[in-house]
C-alpha cells in the first residue's frame, strides 16, 4: 500500500508492510514488536496530518483501527483537565479509543449534548493524534479538556496513563510531538460539560460569533456552534470532499508566535493575538522568611497569522511553481493542496518556497504542522 492512499494529501510511496490495530491488545502487541525489533515505523491515524515521500519507505507502517467510547465513573472527574477547570457534578469524562474518527467523536458529543469540542467540528483525523497536535480551531483547543492519555511507553513497553499536566501541551505543541515523551497513544481521556440545555461553551471566536450573530462569549445550541463551523471550514476547503481544494493535510503551517517587540515592526494591518507568556507563579506565606530573587520582566508573545504573512509575501491563493501539480489552495492561503499527480517532492518544494519568501520579506520562519515521512521542509 502506497501512502498516496491512506493520506488526505494523496502523495507517497509505498512501504515494506502495513499493519491495522484493530483492537488495543493488537496495537500492544504489533507496537512491542516493532520497538524490541528496533525497526524503523510510522504511526498513522487518519492521515491528515502527515505528507510522505514517493520514496519507498523501509519499514512498517502501524495503523490504529480501534474504536470505542465510554463513559467513566464518577470517581474519574477528580483528576483535572490541562485546561485546569474545576471538576463539578455537570461534567463527564469519556475515555475514547485512539483510532475514532475525531469528527465522528465531535458529532456525537453534539447530539448527546456534551460541550467542550464542538468548535472542533470538521477537522479529520483520528482521536490519538488529537493530544499530540494540541488540535485547536475557533477558539477551542484539546488541551482545555483533555485529562489524560493511556500511552504506551516506548522506553518501557508498559501501558501507563499520563495526565494532561505531563504531556506539557501549548500551541499545536506537546511533549509527544517534540519527542520528549515517546510511545503509542492508546486512548485519551476527555472532560466535557453535560446539561439539559445542550448550550455550547461560550463561544470565542470572533469569526465565529459573527456567523452565529451573536456576541462573544454567549453560549449557543451545541449543534448551531457545529453547523457553523463546518461551514466556515468548507468556505476554505478545509472540510474533506472531492474539491481538489480540500485534498491537503490541512494548514501546513503553525501561526507564528514571536516577541511583542518584533510584532510591533510589522504592519499596522498585520493580525495578532496577544499570548500568555510562559512563567511560574511564585506563593510564599506572609510571615516566611524568604528571599525571592529578582526576575527580569517577562516579554510579551504574540501570535501571527501565517495566512497574512504568507498573502504580504507576494503569495497569493491558487499559486503553484512551474510544472508542479501541489498548489496553495484558491479557498485558504494557509493549505497547500493536491491539484491532482503531485509529489511529496512538490509539496515539501513549495512549502520550501513559501517558508524562503516569507522569511526573507517579513523576517519570520513558519513552521510546518504535517507531519514529514522521507521529506524535509
């Protein structure tokens, strides 16, 4: 099997063998071998999230098939999400297979009336990649209800539950992305809010709230939130279909965060968010007597849109190099899609260019999201 047919992006090789989990005590087992064995591997999920080589991969390619949703006992919502929410008796936490569909996740919580993800809506993929991506869109993130995760340690071949707080979640970030914490998520642990209602949480998108018409931070139907949102993301391409525009691994770009100082160089124009820059409280009673040493003041982050960035570059929606089928989509700046034949080789060459452009014009390196098999960007 090729990878052109188990991604969203359509492009790669084939790889020496493929094996599907379709149950936990399988992906334990297949995961072990390929560990002990020490043989080269890729995980796969979904596949929208990952962009390969036409190159032959020498190797395995483990996919996880498994499935199942549960709700846990009572006694599970005394362990805090990243989000850091206080557990209360209007909340559940679901323990989810990693090999779900995540949108097929998202629809269900919408009709059982669970709000948490509903922002979510529309993007592809697996549930076990979702904590690894830290996946965020119109103002929901994972990490602001995900309670943990049952990996399986790569050091120690053991199955053993990580709290969100370990997984040191930020931006489209996570200490399983950058390889801090090695292993197979099996499945991951979601706290969400429950309540007759079915009322989203307060919705926090300005976009968002401007297709609902309503102000930011109301609380809507659960199923308003989802609708609306599938609609934005399909006005992008960003919704899988047979639009060539939506044949793509998503934003192939993370949104820059740079220094508050940097930020203020660029254009008047240019969109950015203020972020909470990185600091550790400090608590000490009253009557200690501890020296608390002076710390230079932290510098203000701010997030950027890759999309504009992109655009002020001179790169414009539909561009492609010459004689290459991988394009930047005509919907979303931010995608690069599969017109139809392109290469891996063609879409790491354009998103090469586009990183060059952007970087010699404004100053900023983007960073790539996919993940790369046998490419480099």
């Amino acid at each position: 099997m090729r990878f052109a047919d188990a991604t969203t992006m359509r492009v790669g090789g084939e790889a020496d063998r493929w094996i599907d989990a379709s149950t936990r005590d399988e992906a334990v087992e297949a995961y072990t071998a390929l560990i002990t064995d020490d043989e080269p591997h890729v995980l796969l999920g979904g596949g929208s999230n990952t962009v390969a080589s036409d190159e032959p991969f020498k190797g395995t390619v483990l996919r996880m098939r498994t499935s199942g949703i549960a709700v846990l006992p009572a006694a599970a919502r005394r362990e805090r999400p990243a989000g850091d929410e206080e557990p209360d008796d209007a909340s559940i936490v679901i323990r989810v297979e990693a090999g779900e569909s995540w949108d097929a996740l998202v629809e269900r919580t919408v009709a059982e009336g669970w709000a948490g993800i509903e922002a979510l809506s529309g993007i592809p993929g697996s549930v076990g990649a979702a904590p690894i991506q830290n996946i965020g869109a119109y103002g929901q993130e994972v990490g602001a209800c995900l309670v943990g995760i049952d990996l399986l340690d790569a050091d120690t071949l053991e199955v053993r539950h990580v709290p969100a707080s370990q997984l040191r979640l930020g931006y489209r970030d996570s200490a399983l992305k950058r390889g801090d914490l090695q292993g197979l998520v099996l499945s991951v642990d979601l706290r969400l809010r429950r309540s007759a209602d079915a009322l989203s949480q307060p919705v926090a998108y300005g976009q968002l709230a401007q297709a609902l018409g309503i102000d930011l931070g109301r609380r809507v139907p659960l199923d308003a939130v989802r609708e609306s949102v599938l609609a934005l993301r399909s006005s992008k391409g960003m919704v899988l279909s047979d639009d060539l525009d939506s044949v793509s691994a998503g934003s192939f770009f993370t949104n820059p965060i740079v220094s508050g100082r940097f930020a203020a160089q660029l254009p008047e124009d240019a969109p950015r968010w203020s972020t909470a820059p990185e600091a550790t409280a400090t608590i000490v009673p009253l009557d200690a007597d501890t020296h608390i040493p002076v710390r230079e003041p932290v510098e203000s982050r701010v997030k950027l849109s890759a999309a504009w960035l992109i655009e002020r570059a001179g790169i414009g929606k539909g561009y492609a190099l010459p004689h290459s089928q991988a394009a930047i989509s005509s919907k979303h700046t931010l995608a690069i899609t599969n017109r139809g034949g392109a290469t891996g080789e063609q879409v790491a060459d354009l998103a090469r260019f586009v990183q060059t452009r952007v970087e010699s014009e404004l100053g900023v390196h983007l960073v790539p999201e996919p993940v790369l098999v046998g490419l480099e960007v």
